[in-house]
C-alpha cells in the first residue's frame, strides 16, 4: 500500500542515496530566466551533490560548469553576481574564461613547469561542464554535460500546463532580491511532495481556505515522471472574477480554461499556476527531516495603479464573504488551523505527520483511490530512480 | 562517387529577374540513393562548346518533404554555367548529376531541442532554406532565428515560400529581411500592409548581428549557427559570431566558391606537369593561366572533380615537387595543407617543374 519504508523518510541513508541518484541525476530548478539577464550575469546552485554555476556569454546563450576550481577544488563563484568577463579562484587565483577555458595559472612557469606543454585550455584542467536550459520561463540545469535534452524529460506534461507565459510576468518581492515566501518545514522532502500532490485533503484541510476552487471538478494525472492537476474556479467566484481576483487577472487566460494548474515535476518542483499568479514551489531538502521551501511568485506585469484598482474591487467583492475567509478551526490567528491560510494548514500537516514517523505503531492504514493515488505513483517513481541506481553500483 | 545519373528536369521556375529554380524527377529506383541531408548539393555536368564543365549546386529541396530534388541557380556575371542554365535548361531537359554530397548540413532528429541560427545572403539561401524546412519538419520543439540578407525586396529568393513558413510556424520561426537597397517606398508597405514583418536596411555585418542575437535570444539553449552567403559574408558573419564568443564547433559555413578579386597572383607560362593518375603517369604542359584539373581534362583524362570552385576537396591531390598557387581554398585545413594537398581544380604553378599525385 505505501511503496516506500518509513526510513525513506527518516534516515540518513535514505537522504544520500536520493541525493546521489535523484538529485544528481535529473534537471533541477535553478531559478527563473531573469535572474541571468544579460552577458556576464551568474548564479550559482546546489543540485544534488553539485553545486553548478551559470552564466550567460555575450552570445545570449546560457553556460553552466560545476563551480570547482580544478586546481583545489574550491568553489569558484559564490551565489549571484553580474558582469563577469572572467573567473578566478579566490584560493590562488587559476582564471578561467567564460567558456569554462583555463586562461591563466599565476607563476605558471616556475611553479608548473611540467603541467604541459601545450596552451592552457589544451591542458585539460577547464571547468567541468554541465548542462543549462530552459522550461516554461524557468532555469534547469544537469550535471551531465551532455544530458539527455530538457524537453525529453519535461515534454510529456507541458501540454498539461496552464496557458501563462512567466516571461511576461512581473516577480513580487516584499523585500528586494528576497522570494516571496521562505520557510524551512521539518519534515521530509517527501511529506511535502505528497502534500502537495494530495487532491484527498483540498476539500479537507482547507477546507475554508482553498474553496474558491472547484475540487470536485479537479482533473488531474501523471505524465512521464510528473504529475499534473487542473480544477476550475467555483461558479461562485468565476461570476465574478474580474472584480473578485486578488490580483490583475491573467491575459493569456481564456474564460473556459480559468482555474489553477497546479504540477508537481519530478522530483522536487511544483508550480501553481492560477488565474492571477503563477508560483514556483521549490521544494529543497536539507535533512531527512528538514525541507527548505522556496516559494516565487509572478504576477501580471501592469501598473501599480491597475494593483491597487484591482485590491479595490477585490475587497468589495461579495464573493469573500462567502469563501476563502477562514481557518477551519475557530481560535487564535498564531494556531496554523485557524490562520485562515493555506500554507500555514499544509505546514502543520507535513509537519505531524512526520512527528509520527517515529512511532513505533505508525503505519498508513489506507489510501484513497483516486484522491491519494498521485501519491502513491509519486513514491513508486522514487523508488524506481533509487533502484534503478543502487542495482547497477 | 563520382558516377553521374541522368536525370530528367521536371520544372524550371524564374524564380527572380536573376535566378531559377531547376526540379529534377528522381526514377523510383534511385530515390534510396538520392537520399540527402539538409544542406547538402549536386554536382552537374554540362558539355559547353566542347568543354566538360561541373557546377555544384545546392538543394533547396528538403528531404523530409515529398517533394522533387530542386536546385536554385543565380547568374553570375559572365559565368559559364550559371547562365547556360538560365538561359537554355527546359522541362523534359536531361542533366547529369552526381549523387548528393557535402559536409555542411544539419544532422537533424525529431526529439532535438535546439535553436537555429541561420544567416544566408543571396542565392546561400538554397541550402539554408533546406535546413530550415527540414528543421521545422522534423524537429517539432526547435526554434529557428534567420537573418537573409537582399539587396532589394526584388531579390528575395522564395519569398513566397518563405512567407508560407513564417505563418505556418509563427510560434518557432522568426525570419529577418535586411536589404542593402530597399526600394525606396517598401518599409512603408512592409509595415501597413503586413503589420508583424520586420526588416532593417543594411548588410548581414557585424552590426546586424549583433542586433539580431540580442534582440532574439535562444529559448532552447543547445544553439547552431548555420552561415551561407557570397564574397565576404561568411568570414564576417563567422567573425561576428567569434566576437561574441561562440564556440567554433557551433558554427557551420557553407562558400560557394568565387574567387577573391584581390588575387593578383599569375602563374608560370608552360611549366611541366607529371601527374599519376589511377595508375598512370602523364607528362605534360600547364599552357598559360591553367589550373592542373584543367591542363588534365583537357589532356583527355579523368581527374576526380566534382565544384570545381575550391570547396567540395574532390580533386585533392598531392605535390611531390615544385610550388602551386590555389587561387581559392575553402576545401583543405591547415593540417591537410602542410602535409603537402592542394585542390588540383585551383592550382596554378609557381615552379617550372610540378609533379603530383593523386592519392
Ligand atoms: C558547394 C557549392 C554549392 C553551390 N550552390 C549554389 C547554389 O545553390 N546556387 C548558385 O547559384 N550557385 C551555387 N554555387 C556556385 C556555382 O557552383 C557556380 O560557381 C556559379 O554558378 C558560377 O558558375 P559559372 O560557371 O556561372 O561562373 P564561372 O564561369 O565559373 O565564373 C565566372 C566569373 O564569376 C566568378 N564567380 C564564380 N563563382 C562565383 C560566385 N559563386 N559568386 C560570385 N562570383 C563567382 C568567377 O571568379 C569568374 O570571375 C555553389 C558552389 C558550391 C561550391
Ligand atoms: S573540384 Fe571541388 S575543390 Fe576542386
Ligand atoms: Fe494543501
């Protein structure tokens, strides 16, 4: 009934062999395209056991080498910079060009002089290169230098995804250069993939929070190894939808496809994209029980004005007085149950059931046919990527 | 490799005031070994006022299409071929023409993901069209990014079909027309009639270049650069591209050959040839302004050819002794060229003595 033990939620074992043969072996979100905008920008990213830097030549075409220097061994570039017209190792200077080329070794004649005899970048002492695309207006990288392409990993759900196009939309930051929400959650990775992909607990756990969204109607699969979920507005709020929606809606969202898309990518990306925001949902595991989620979110790229005329209208929509306007428990704002916000329900969810992985009598006692079926798909999916891997070594 | 097939013509196109288009029927029989990749070319062979000549030429036909094998030949001012061609080939017509050959084409597979770039000037849209139809065909998430260059609205090689494609694959083909002389009222037109057309006045140079990669950046990052044009297009376009650091195993060029005007460079009057030729020795003459091909041909023999500009390497050979002067080399690389071949179809000797060998 449930695919995998409950050490592959607690042990450290566990954790590494995901992190060897999950995470260093498929594409990992990276960031979003306008986080490398021009010629010289960089960012750096741990994937898996990797840490991959990427950078933009003045050609617009995107690199990414692993962020090792080859000479120790030290980390190259530290997290996000601009205008790099070269790379040098802050432990004794080796520079490397932006095509991962090594171009100089201080005192190369006295101190190497018999590393080679020919040029530098014939020595066979470049970056390690790696992979770099993009999907639906995201960052992907692959360890591997020739991976197998994007679109063969991604191809099978993107006919699933919703019609916005992030490229065009506008990051909302409360704090400059910071994502919209942040929050190390203690549980597994796991725990909260399954969450996500959960349909069962929408009109449960939230059920006064996410009921602007027709559940019953929710429509929802798996494509390749990626899970895929839609489900319209309620009537309710779709009358009313353009004075009601929080935010601008979406232009490139036609009438009879208005709801949330809301996919899970293998193995640890969510996106939600809804009538007036399109989310990442980066799901980071640090610990077997400690996850780091990174939420970013987009929206309509229009005028402050249009905002604001927007929260306006929203706020004197009827529609709020009916749903979307409560906790399921009565109490106290600070108790996750009674916030009134999604987020904070599925937190307090993830976070008890991994409380409970230590009892000795825990067990999953059943599992919903069609509600909870993406998760046990999900855990089949990991475990195939674990095996396939722990067979072959 | 150097068989010729008869081949019947099948249509014959003015495609501009300039140029036209040449189908060929392909028997049943030969459709496996007429097979060819984008980008690739025909050699054919004319018999002229007594003279053999071959003229390679490249397909603008696509492979992935049911459609004919189709050449586009542009005169040349006072080429041979170019304007017998133009002048005297009809339907019903048969040519004869080598199988298809060539190194720059685009290995293509439908689950590719890439971006194209493309840049073409002239009748070096032939190839490049084939890539481009061949591409969006078969490769149904690839984006292709084309520049072509024109000197007026006039000259725009398949136009027609170009504009076809643009709608049909709106959402991963952008083309870009820069014209060198626009006639003077045409942006005007361009833009009321057809309000998404873009063009811009200018060559395909550095400038343009530049221009058009930033303002059309690669969505699918594994790019390829594809670059066929006259005279000096390529080695600017290949410049351009080196500038903005794109790797050299990115960039594909394809010359049509024409020698530079800047050559100067005369050869020695009756210099003595010996060449050995499948298994033969022939001693003889290099009469004034020659190349070793044609002192061989003219001999009566078979030399291996098949461009005749300088590019395909087919009559690569030897020199065993003496100096040669090839006044156009797009065929052999450094390497190939100090360890002693030279294109036989663009030698003219320097030594009063040259023996060769082909291999
Ligand atoms: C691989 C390859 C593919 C080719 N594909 C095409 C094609 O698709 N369409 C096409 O029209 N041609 C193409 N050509 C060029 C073609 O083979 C001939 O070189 C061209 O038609 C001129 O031949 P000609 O006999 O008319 O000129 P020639 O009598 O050989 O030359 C006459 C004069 O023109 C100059 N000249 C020769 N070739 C050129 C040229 N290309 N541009 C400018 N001046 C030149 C010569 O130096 C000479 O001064 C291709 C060539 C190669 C090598
Ligand atoms: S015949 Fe093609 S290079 Fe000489
Ligand atoms: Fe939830």
């Amino acid at each position: 009934m449930h695919e995998l033990p409950v050490d592959a939620y607690t042990s450290q074992e566990w954790f590494n062999l995901e992190q060897e043969h999950i995470f260093s072996k498929t594409w990992q979100f990276a960031g979003l395209v306008e986080d490398v905008a021009n010629a010289g920008d960089y960012i750096s990213v741990q994937a898996g056991l990797n840490n991959i830097f990427i950078v933009k030549g003045k050609d617009n075409r995107l690199r990414a080498f692993h962020n090792m220097c080859r000479h120790r061994g030290t980390q190259l570039l530290r997290a996000v910079g601009k205008g790099k017209k070269a790379i040098t190792c802050p432990y004794h200077d080796w520079t490397y060009n932006l095509e991962g080329k090594l171009v100089s070794i201080p005192k190369k004649e006295e101190e190497f002089p018999d590393l080679c005899n020919k040029e530098l970048h014939d020595c066979g002492l470049n970056l390690h290169e790696a992979s770099v695309d993009i999907f639906k207006g995201m960052l992907f990288v692959h360890p591997e230098k020739d991976a197998p392409n994007i679109m063969e990993f991604f191809g099978e759900v993107e006919p699933y995804l919703g019609p916005h196009i992030p490229e065009e939309l506008i990051e909302y930051q409360e704090k400059k250069d910071g994502a919209f929400y942040t929050k190390e959650i203690n549980a597994n990775w796991k725990i909260i993939v399954e969450n996500y992909i959960d349909q069962y607990h929408l009109a449960h756990l939230h059920e006064d929070t996410l009921n602007m969204y027709d559940h019953a109607k929710a429509e929802f699969g798996w494509a390749g190894p990626h899970y895929y979920f839609f489900e319209p507005l309620v009537p309710e709020y779709l009358a009313d939808v353009k004075n009601a929606s929080p935010y601008p809606l979406m232009d490139k969202m036609p009438e009879d496809k208005m709801g949330a898309y809301v996919p899970w990518l293998f193995p640890n990306i969510g996106i939600t994209e809804s009538e007036s925001a399109w989310n990442t949902f980066h799901a980071i595991p640090l610990a077997p029980d400690r996850t780091l989620v990174v939420i970013r979110s987009k929206t309509m790229n229009v005028s402050e004005w249009e905002y604001t005329k927007q929260y306006t209208k929203s706020m004197s929509s009827k529609v709020w007085q009916n749903i979307g306007n409560k906790g399921k428990y009565e109490g106290d704002a600070s108790d996750p149950m009674a916030s009134g916000n999604f987020m904070e329900e599925d937190v307090y969810a993830c976070e008890q059931q991994q409380k409970s992985l230590s009892s000795p009598l825990f067990s999953v006692g059943a599992q919903a046919k069609n509600g909870e079926f993406a998760v046990r798909k999900f855990q089949s999916v990991v475990k195939e990527w674990v095996e396939k891997y722990r067979d072959n070594d | 490799m150097t068989d010729f097939y008869q081949l019947k013509v099948l249509e014959v196109k003015k495609e501009t005031a300039d140029a036209t288009s040449i189908a060929f029927d392909v028997p049943l029989a030969l459709y496996k070994t007429f097979n060819y990749k984008p980008g690739q070319y025909l050699t054919l062979k004319f018999n002229i006022g007594g003279e053999e000549v071959r003229r390679s030429y490249s397909l603008c036909s696509s492979p992935a299409l049911e459609e004919p094998l189709r050449i586009g030949v542009k005169r040349v001012k006072d080429g041979l071929v170019s304007n017998y061609i133009n002048d005297n080939i009809k339907v019903g017509d048969l040519v004869d023409v080598m199988l298809p050959n060539g190194r720059f084409f685009a290995e293509l597979k439908k689950d590719n993901y890439k971006t194209y770039y493309l840049f073409a000037a002239g009748s070096g849209i032939t190839p490049i069209l084939s890539i481009l139809k061949t591409v969006l065909l078969t490769e149904e998430r690839s984006f292709v990014h084309m520049l072509y260059g024109n000197r007026s609205q006039d000259s725009i090689l398949f136009n027609e079909e170009l504009e076809k494609l643009q709608k049909e694959y709106a959402d991963r083909f952008i083309l870009v027309h820069t014209l060198s002389r626009p006639k003077s009222n045409w942006s005007d037109l361009w833009l009321s009639g057809k309000k998404d057309k873009i063009h811009r006045k200018g060559r395909v140079d550095t400038l343009a270049i530049e221009w058009f990669i930033n303002e059309y950046p690669p969505y699918a990052q594994n790019t390829e650069y594809y670059i066929c044009g006259p005279g000096t297009m390529i080695e600017n376009t290949k410049k351009a591209l080196q500038d903005i650091d794109v790797p050299n195993e990115r960039i594909f060029i394809e010359s049509f050959g024409g020698v530079t005007s800047s050559d100067v460079t005369e050869g020695i009057d009756n210099a003595s040839l010996v060449a050995q030729l499948n298994g033969e020795t022939i001693k003889t003459t290099i009469s004034n302004g020659k190349t070793i091909l044609r002192t061989l041909i003219d001999a009566g023999k078979n030399p291996p050819y098949s461009c005749e500009g300088g590019v395909c390497s087919t009559c690569m050979c030897k020199l065993k002794s003496g100096k040669v002067h090839m006044k156009n080399n797009l065929g052999l690389d450094k390497s190939e060229v100090d360890k002693g071949y030279i294109l036989s179809c663009q030698s003219i000797p320097l030594t009063e003595k040259i023996e060769v060998i082909y291999e």
